[in-house]
C-alpha cells in the first residue's frame, strides 16, 4: 500500500522510491516537537480560520446554504476567487494526519468539511464555490486568473492523502468526477486551456497512480505541452509570469511567479518519470540548477520579487525586500524531493534541508499558529509608515495559501526522511525516527537517535536486516567540512567522503553506525555577484541559518549600525530563552562608531532564523557588514 | 502678468517670487536643446499616442461621439480611470510653449483638444469620461480609486497655464465649472471627501490665485485637513498608500505612494503660503529634509518600492529594483520648488538640479519620443524572462502618466532658472538665458553664458540696471568644492562659499560678473546605511551622476564583474558618440579575476545617467563594487 504523497508507479523511471509513510515515523527531538504543534495546534487553528473567513461556508453555498459569498474583494476590484483550495489543503493535512495516528476529533472536524465539498460538487462533476456562487456558473471562462484547475489540483491531493491513508474515498469520488469533469472539456480531442495557475499537473499524475486511470496522466501531460504557446495572453505581467512564455521544454532558466514555477515543474517531473521522458526531465534539472546557483536565497527562500511575486534577475536577492513566499519554499521541498526521488543526487536533499530547517520554518511562528507570508533576511528597525504589526505574523491571510501549505508539508514530511532502492535504503534527512524498508533482500528496520541539527551525531541502530547483504546510504551535508564515521562493529572512526555514505555489507541485528557531522559555526561569505548582501558575512551552524534581532544587541548599538568584528571568532551558545535545546551564536561585532574592536569587545546575539519574529518585532538581520 | 506656474498671490507669505516666463528665456545650450526637443518632437508625439490610445476618443464619447471606452483593463480586472488627465497634461505643455513662443500647428491641434474637452462637459459642470462614459455617470463613488478630483486638478493647471500665457480662457471656464461641480459636494457644509490620489490641492490654489475667488483655496485646505482620518480606507495597501493614516500636519516623515505624498505636499505648501500657515509649512520641510536624507536615490529618484510604487524603509534604495518614477522625480522638483519660494533656501535648488538632471531627463530618450516609466540604477546584463524589451524605453505606457507630466516640466522648466525679491534676483539654475526681472529698484536685465552642465563657468552680463543697488545672488551648488568668482568690474578671482553668494551693490549696465565652478569627477561614496550599495562607489561631474552600460565595457568583462581600482584616476573625457559636447568619464577597473590592477589597466567608459539606454541596452550601473 502507498501511504505517501508522490509515490511513482511501478512503471515510472525513478531512481528511488518513496517508503509506505507508516514506516517512517517521527519518535522525537527537534522535529517530533514541530509535527506535534503542527497536528495539535495548528490544524486545528487552520479549521477555525478556514470557518471564520467563510472559505468553508462559501462551499456552503455552492451546496446550496443561503448567505454572502466572501471572496475578500478588495475596493481595487481585486477577489480571490481561489478559496476553496484553503479548505482542500487542510483536509489534505488531516489526511497524512490520520495516517500517522488515529485522531477522533479531528476525524470528525473533517467529516463535516468533507461532507460540504461533497454536496457542493454539482451533478456534472463541476466544483468551484466561487463560478457556482458569485461567478455566473458557467465554468472555465477565465483560465488566466479563475484558479478553477488549481483548486481542483488541490482536491484532489486530498483524495489522494485520504485515500492513501485511511483508504477513505470520499474525497476520492469528488476528486475524480472533477477531474472528468475537466477532462470532458479540455482532454486530447477538446478544447485547448491551461490554468494560470499551475499545479494541477502533479495532482492528475497522483490520480492516476491512485486509480490507474492513465486519461489524467494523459491530460496532465498535454497541459504541459499546451502551456508556453501563449494561451493566457499576457496578463498584468506578461506571459512569464505564468511560464506560458516558452514551452516547458525549452524554458532555459525558472521564470515569472515563484510558485507557479515551480507547481508546474513538479507536475514535470511527475509526467516525465511517469512517461520516462528524460527531455523533459532534463529540462526541469537545467532549470533547477540555475535556480539554485543564481536565484535562491541562503535560506532556501525563493522569488525575491513583491510586485508580481517573482523569480528577479540572476543574482537579484535582496534581503530586506525579498518576498520568499513561505509557499514558494514549500513547493521548492515538493520540487526537490521529486528531482531526489529521479535521480537519487543527494544535492537535492541538500535543498529539501536548507529550505526545511530555514525558509520553510520561518514561515510559521514557535507557537504554531501565526504565521508569514513573506520571508525577508532584513528588517530595518526604523520602517516606512507601514499599517501597524507590519513585520510581524499574523493568525491568517486574505491569500491564505500559505498556513494550509505549512499544515499539509508538515503532515507528511516524515516521507522526506528516507527512501529505498533495489540495493538498500538511503537517509537523506536526520531526525530520531524509527524506519522500515522492504527491499528487494527483505524487510529493513532502522532505529535513528539524534539531536540534530544541534547536534550533528546521528546513530542508526539496525533493529532487523535480511540475512543478505544490502546498502544503507547516509547523506552528508553539503554544508559540512568533517564528517566521521563510527561502526558498525569495531569498525573505528574514519573520514566520511562528499555527497553520502554507502555503506554495503552483510548487517547484523543490533549493530549500530554513527555519523559525526561536525557543525562548527560557519561565517559565510556570500556570492560576490549578489550586489544587495556585498561586504556582508552570515553566520550559519550545520543547517541552520542565524540572524540577529535587535532584541540581541545592545540598546546603544542599533542592528544598522553593527559591524562584524573579523579578529574573533563566533561561539555558539545555549539559547534556553529562544528554546529548549535550542543553540545560537555570539557574534563578535565591533561597536557602534568604534574603529578597533579592541577596547569593548561587544557581541551581539544570533537565533536561528526561523525562530525570529517570535519576541518583539523590531530590527532582523541575515547578512552583517563587514 | 503672472506667466508661470505656482504663482504666490501678493498676500502670499513666499520669501521668493517667481519671474513671470516670457521674462525668463532659454536661447542656447544644453537646456534650449531639450526644450526645442519637447516642443517640436514629444509634444506632437504626445499627442499622436493619446489620440492612439483613446484617450482623446474617450473624452469625445463623453461629448456625445459613438464608439467603446478605452480604459485598457486587463484580464485582472485592473482599469484606468483617470486617461483624461493625459489629455490635460499635454494641454498644460502646450499652453506652456505657447507663452514661450506663438506655433500655429499646434495651437490648431490644442484647439481641436480643447474643444473636445469642453464639450465633453456634463451641463452640471461634471467632467469625467471614464463615470460618463461606462462608470454609471452617478460622480464621486469612488473616491479612493476613481482619480475624479485629480483628473479635474490636472484641467485647472492647464487652464492655468492657457490663462497666464495667452490669456486663453476657454479651458478657465471649463475648469471652473468642475470645479465649482466639487465645491457644491465638498464645500464646507458639504460632504467630507478627499481622493485617492492629492493633486487637485495645489490645482485649486492656482484656480483662486487665478481667479481671485478664494472657495477654491478654502476647499483646498479642507481637503487637506480631511486627509489622515480614514476617509479613504485601506484598500489594497494600507492608509499610508494615500497619506489617510496621519494627519498631513502630523505625519513625520513621508509614507506610502511617492508621487502621490509629493503632490499633497505641493498642495500643503501652496495652501500654507496663501494662508501664512507655519504649522504646515514646518510639517512639509519636516517630511521633505528626512526625505532627502534617507530615501532619496543619488539621481534625485524617489520611492522605491514597485508593489505600490512607494517610498520604502530608511535606507531601502535598491538600485536594481529601484522604482523612481519618472513622475515622482518630477513632483520633487515640484514640491523643492514651492519649498524654494517659501523659503529662500538654496537647498531646495540643489535638489532641483540633481533631480533634473537626473532623475527626470532619464525618462526621456535621446530623441524625444521614447519613455522610462521607472528609472533604475543597476540593470543586469543577464535578466529574467522578462518580456521582450524589458529594460527598454517605450513610446507610451496604458497608463501614461510620464510622458505628459515630463512635456508639461520641460515647458515650463525656464521658469525655474530664476527668482526675485525685494532685495534682488536670484539665479538657481544655469543655462545659457536672458532673464529680465521688475524688483524693488527697478528694472533687470541679464544675459547669462554658459556650458553648463558640461562646462562650470557661468559668464552674467548686467544688460540693464536700477540706478540704485541691488543685489544678485548666485547658487553655489552643493555638489561644488572649489568656487570662484570674477567681476564684476576688476574684481579678481576670489573663493565663493557655499550656498549661494550674494553681490549687494550698484550695478553698472555692461558689468560682468563671473561664477567657476570647479567640476572635477568626483567619486562618491554611499551613506553606509544604505545597504543595497555598500562597498560601491559612484562618479559624479557637476550635477550630472554617470553609469556605465555594457556597451562601454571590454567585451571579455561582463559589467557585473567590473571592480573599481581605486590606484588609478577617473578622467573626464569628451563623448561624440553621445552627444554633442557630451562629456564622459574613463572609469579605472580592475579586470575580472584580477587582484592587481598594474597588468592590464582597464578602463571603462561612464556616460551621464540621463543619456543610458540610448544605444542596445545590455547592462547599466551606476553604482561600482570596489
């Protein structure tokens, strides 16, 4: 059974494969604490903004409820006609909850939502609360800027989850009249449309893994070929700004909004492993590359852009405006865990872990239900006449996209912890876990202990093995200079190489492997092609990224005025304030107007980034000058 | 006669006056080239594009013509109410060049327009095409984004403009008449509204100087007292969008919408010198000085956020995703220049020439006819998949506030050179001019010589005197460290200090004063706060800031590799190829991967930011890493 969100069928030519979610689970440490927050606190948080600002009685209505529509129109005209894919997210994330665990109440809550979108799905298999409610009813009249595919994407990934989780299908009925619904107007002999919004692409491609049914991988693959060809016209922000300006083929770099970008590029992967299509796989790796190398932030944060939410230009990353959706890092994890799954290269583990420990968690506050939308490296502490609370989180958003895409991302990232191939089992993220693999030589059970990521030794207790030999691959971070291992045996401590570990042999029950990932504080300089962080440092420790908040800093050295001291040397600290076992860093900066580090030897106080924001929102910065 | 725009009545509590225009002409040299320029290239130009675009067609529907409104909305449901004040901008430049010299041709073209305009009039005195045409025809529902008063405000300047020139009343009468319409609504005892967009302030202190009819100035400054207490609501970005989050006595510092705050402020300033309000005139210098001290680009750019084409934090002055609208460049000289007058302060001139000769003129090509909306400094030579020709100037914009806003500055631009008080006359820019002035004494002629902005000799020849003494006072720009002056009489060279100089004495007709401004290039360094620039340097000659474009740059080194080599001088040099008389800078670099300049000793070439993009664009900056 198939417990876990992208999960390639037996056909498709990826490299690894996913392990069946059940088999992996979060015991505890640094991220059982989040996946508890997040199934205890923020789900629940989510439903009640979901009630309040009526994404769910908008449904309602469309099932047939009396009462205003609340598409949140602004007084410029502007309504978010994509609602309903909030309520369809957060299902989604109840659903990979219930695979973890049995949860009562929350199965209840999800009966009744579920059971809303049930009956506001119209006789045809149409479903869209917004074109039922307030848009005319008649369906697919504005691809560009309607979201009807998206929304529907989004449906269906909750069947999916549902579906493969508790093998409840409810959802799955309404996901596939929907998607027949579609498919009737826009399948291989229809009308020619693509959503200007991508996303729906990986949602076809799981349903047809779920179903078998191949006319969705089908559809998902010529809306792929269709896009590029200037179907949705040019928009406010010209076609780049939903990848319709090249074919997707042929587009060289990532272009336009953030996270349309990279929704489509997933769906990419899925049709071209699903297809074996390596042309098209290629070209979602070229793009990923450049991505990586001349647009993505330290934190993994993607899209610097306000205005239209966009990649900028190469090396454009300015980190007092960078816009970074919390989404658009998401969906860089749900681009890189696909590329991984591909091509088994570790590097893009190495992103999924950036993005996770960094541009990911930022997103969402330490109390598990506030949250950003945008993610800058920089706050001044004396800003512009915003609105009040600007710079700090808030419980919702007009756009909601976000709370419910940290909810679901959250729900299933024990998936991102391992995976399996025909030759063994490779650990590509590091959290105490217990793990099971049927490969291809029998049935795997490893026990991970750790106190990662702030403690780089992880120790793998192999609980059960095949009497045969097999590999246990352990990834070493890209960030890390010294890596050593111990066992298993007497085997004694030794250099671990770049990239991973694989180790081949004949296990035993009981044996037991340690990687020492040596995380020493780090003072990274930045690219020298990125002009907005020039003559900056950061400070980084194992994945983690830190920042200093003015709360951290002298009251008579403002953050803007702070210098890095480079004659001494930054010391990581116990930061029990921020955290339980939480580690931050004692900057040496020189003081405010002093010339010599020598006569006030003044630290300032860095937290990991995604901790900020979590005091009083003053100043924040990433980068320090020099 | 008064002949100028922002003309103090007589009660007026202004430290300046301005010079009535026809007293005040540019007859050679850099600036006689760019009015010549505007008046025979872009103002025909400009009309032909609104003629094009509609707008002209717009006003005609209105007048009772059949077709369909042009309002350019696009898919995202955005529109452009407020095309009619294209129409008016470019009747105000025109007004302008008529009071400079008579032109058949286009004085038949604006008649044409203004009869159109004219009859486009509801009998009620209401004019606007876009709520007669498709808006409902019901006025003022909508305030915040419908831009009625700031349309209305854009047709009193140029019925302003036609009175003071040609005593042409037919755009007063119109412009009267919608202006009493508003009167009649938001009066004193009427209804309480402000609109989204200021501008119609300072338009309605012109009308009542016009025409002696003080309702006008009275509704001016009841506008500006409404605004600052929620009457606008938030819309998409917040009160502080349209300065309705503080009162504009109150607001400390400028916020939201750059173009929009700078033209309250114009407003206020006009308002508190008719009124001898020292409260509000303080509030505006307030706002203005933190202005130019922390928001201000080194090419007098202003507001550089494009989201909401705002001002950002302290300190936020990306070059690359500068915004800087041309417009808003424009409304600072605006705005520096009723603080001029207020005030006598020769810092407000300086202001107007680095926006000028910067900031402004960038938005206009080479040949008149081709625009920049916003007005970067750093254009990357490799950029994101941006619309074909993205970087590059355009003949027009769907919303098209620039290009007539620029013709209309341009027009009028003579009017700046110069003021007068009791004591004397007062020269704020240089140009090659005749300039007469009435003062207390008597009589003032004065011929003025120079090469500037090339050339910093400005050679005064006293044409025509009082028998009586007098004084002349002549700028000595900021920028200036070395300033000499000769004459008059057998006067020798002598140090000239800052701020301006002022010869009090009893001047001869024939007499020759003149001011030597040492213009060596200048290597400028950032205000280290300024984040986005740091370890950068910029060129600077005279009031002319430089870049350099890939074009001048050896093909083998990628402007974004270029370093500055700070061994080696800057050298002035002589730029054919741009222009006549054009002076350039020879950039000392050091090649890309080289740590020591003396192997090769590169050079690349800088031109005046205001002549960029005039040749292929590639890349462009201002700012050069060290």
């Amino acid at each position: 059974m198939s417990t876990s969100t992208v999960w390639p069928s037996a056909t498709a030519t990826s490299r690894l494969r996913p392990l069946e979610s059940p088999q992996l689970q979060i015991v505890d440490g640094f991220w059982a604490d989040r996946l508890r927050l997040n199934r205890e606190r923020t789900i629940p948080h989510g439903l009640d903004q979901i009630r309040r600002r009526g994404a769910l009685d908008n449904l309602g209505l469309a099932a047939g409820a009396q009462g205003d529509y609340q598409a949140l129109a602004d007084s410029a005209g502007f309504t978010f006609p994509f609602l309903d894919s909030d309520v369809y997210k957060w299902l989604e994330a109840v659903g990979w909850e219930l695979g973890r665990a049995a949860d009562s109440p929350l199965a209840t809550a999800a009966d009744e939502v579920i059971a809303i979108v049930a009956a506001a799905q119209r006789p045809d298999g149409y479903l869209n609360s917004y074109v039922q409610v307030v848009g005319g009813g008649t369906p697919h009249r504005d691809l560009a800027w309607g979201h009807e595919f998206y929304c529907v994407g989004h449906l269906i990934q909750a069947a999916v989850a549902w579906h493969r989780t508790v093998g409840d299908d409810r959802l799955l009925a309404v996901a596939v009249r929907a998607a027949d619904r579609i498919d009737d107007e826009f399948g291989p002999t229809g009308r020619s449309g693509v959503d200007g919004h991508p996303g729906i692409e990986m949602a076809l491609v799981e349903l047809t893994r779920v179903t078998g049914d191949r006319r969705y991988l089908t559809l998902a693959a010529r809306m792929l070929e269709l896009r590029g060809h200037g179907l949705l016209g040019h928009g406010r922000f010209g076609a780049q700004y939903w990848q319709d300006h090249q074919p997707v083929r042929q587009a060289a770099t990532v272009a336009g909004h953030a996270v349309r970008q990279l929704y489509l590029d997933c769906g990419a992967v899925d049709v071209a492993v699903e297809l074996d299509d390596h042309d098209l796989l290629a070209a979602v790796q070229r793009r990923w590359h450049d991505l990586v190398r001349t647009r993505t932030y330290l934190t993994g944060g993607m899209g610097s852009r306000h205005r239209d939410e966009a990649f900028g230009d190469p090396y454009e990353l300015p980190p007092d405006r960078a816009y970074a959706e919390t989404c658009a890092a998401i969906a860089s994890v749900m681009l890189a865990w696909r590329l991984l799954l591909a091509t088994g290269d570790a590097g893009y583990a190495d992103a999924i872990e950036r993005a996770m420990y960094n541009g990911v968690l930022a997103g969402i506050s330490l109390t598990g239900a506030r949250f950003f939308y945008t993610n800058p490296l920089q706050l001044r502490t004396l800003r512009a006449s915003d609105p009040p609370g600007h710079g700090e989180r808030v419980p919702w958003f007009p756009c909601a996209c976000c709370p419910p895409n940290l909810m679901r991302l959250l729900s299933s990232w024990q998936q991102y912890l391992a995976t399996s191939d025909n030759a063994g089992v490779q650990m590509h993220q590091y959290a105490t876990a217990d793990i099971q693999a049927d490969i291809a030589a029998g049935a795997v059970r490893l026990s991970v202990r750790t106190d990662y990521p702030w403690n780089g030794r992880v120790t793998v207790h192999i609980v059960q093995t095949p009497d045969q030999p097999w590999t246990l691959s352990l990834r070493v971070p890209q960030w890390c200079r010294s890596a050593t291992l111990i066992g298993p045996g007497g085997a004694g401590p030794r250099a671990a190489g770049e990239g991973s570990v694989a180790l081949s042999r004949h296990w035993q029950p009981g044996e037991t492997v340690i990687l020492d990932l040596d995380l020493p504080v780090r003072v990274t300089e930045p690219d020298p092609r990125i002009d907005a962080v020039r003559g900056c440092v950061a400070i980084e420790r194992g994945p983690l990224v830190y920042c200093i908040e003015s709360a951290d800093v002298a009251s008579d050295s403002p953050l803007e005025e702070l210098r890095w001291d480079p004659e001494r040397q930054p010391v990581a600290v116990a930061r029990p304030d921020i955290g339980d076992a939480v580690v931050g860093v004692n900057v040496p900066v020189v003081p405010p107007g002093s010339t010599d580090s020598s006569p006030a030897a003044t630290v300032a106080g860095a937290i990991p980034y995604f901790a900020w924001a979590n005091r009083r929102v003053q100043g924040m910065r990433v980068w320090i000058p020099r």
